[in-house]
C-alpha cells in the first residue's frame, strides 16, 4: 500500500468514531440520542433539498456538502458541546482547534489543508456556503427537538428567548429557512415546549 492511500485509510478508520460522538438531541420519535454521523448525514440531505433557498444564488453546494460533512469530525476528540451549555462552550474553540490539527493531519498534507481550511470557513461564516451551512446546522437539532414535543428542551429548560438569540444568526445563510424556524420557535411556545 502505498504511503498516501495508508493516510488516507486512517483517517477513514478514525472518522468512523464520529458514530459514537452523541448529541443532546433525540432522534424523532425516539429516546435514543442522535449521533454525530447521522446528524451530519441529515445536513447533506437538507443541503439538497433546502439547497434552493440558501440566500444567494451562487451559493457552491459541493463546498456546502464538504463543510457539513467534516464540521464535526472534531467533536471525535473535543466531544459534543450542548447548545445551551455556557459553560462548555467557555473552551469550545480551543478543544475543537486541537482536533482539528490532529485529526485532519492524519491525511496527506494537500487534503488535510483543505479540510482544515473547510473547517475553518465554517467556524468563521464569512462566505455565502459557510452561512448557508450554519442555517441548516442550527435548523437540524430545532426540528428534531420541536417533533419530540421539546424533550430535550424540557429536561435542560431552555426558553424560546434563548432558542430565538442562538438561530437568528441562521437568516445570514437563508432567510427562508429562518423564517420557517421563527414560527416553529412561536409554536412551540404556544403548545409548551420551550418556556417562556
């Protein structure tokens, strides 16, 4: 084999404990936790689906595509942080920095620079494919929290004010789509799911 497929397959190998990297949120319908690897999966597919309403029309989807499937392969060594955790989110960009160097230099060097460079895109929104992808990251978790009748929301008491400050950010990458969450955030509220 040779050194660059050896790199390669490395990394593959390690990434596959993104499966075990579990978020807070519950898979719908269910009382198990969503995983790291389905919730990126679920991001690739609303990236296709909701594609059409990204804010700007030469929004590259590839781009988009590559940025949710990696933007959290760091979370392999820096874990999951909550949302709504302030207090782990106190260190959350220095634990994921570290990852991200030890984790993408696992790959040969021209790959590892465009992931990292991929991450870093994303972590800083300053392009129309990372703000579209951060819209789709922060609708994710909202629906998947509004159709388990705000489980999640419940057992950590979030508030809907908190909910409306942590996504607004979302109308940067889609407009449509934040509009969408603003009345989800309104009826959940309205049947109790998030305090008020």
């Amino acid at each position: 084999m040779n050194a660059r497929l050896k790199q390669q397959m490395e990394f593959i190998i390690e990434i596959d404990k993104l499966k075990t990297i579990l978020r807070q949120t519950n898979v719908i319908g269910e009382t198990r936790q969503e995983n790291d690897a389905e919730h990126s999966w679920h991001l690739a597919m609303m990236c296709m689906v909701f594609y059409e309403y990204a804010n700007e029309n030469a929004v590259n989807m590839l781009r988009v595509l590559k940025m949710l499937l990696i933007h959290d392969i760091v979370e392999i060594d820096a874990g999951d942080t909550f949302a709504y955790d302030d207090k782990g989110h106190e260190d959350k960009r220095e634990r994921e920095e570290l990852a991200a160097k030890r984790l993408f230099h696992l790959l040969p060097l021209d790959q590892a620079q465009e992931f990292i460079q991929l991450w870093k895109e994303y972590e800083n929104r300053d392009t129309p494919e990372s703000r579209f992808a951060l819209a789709l990251d922060r609708l994710q978790p909202m629906l998947l929290n509004y159709h388990n009748q705000g489980a999640v929301w419940q057992k950590h008491h979030v508030t809907g004010e908190r909910v409306y400050n942590r996504n607004k950010i979302m109308a940067e990458g889609s407009e449509t789509l934040w509009e969408y969450a603003e009345k989800l955030i309104r009826d959940a509220l309205d049947k109790g799911y998030l305090l008020t």
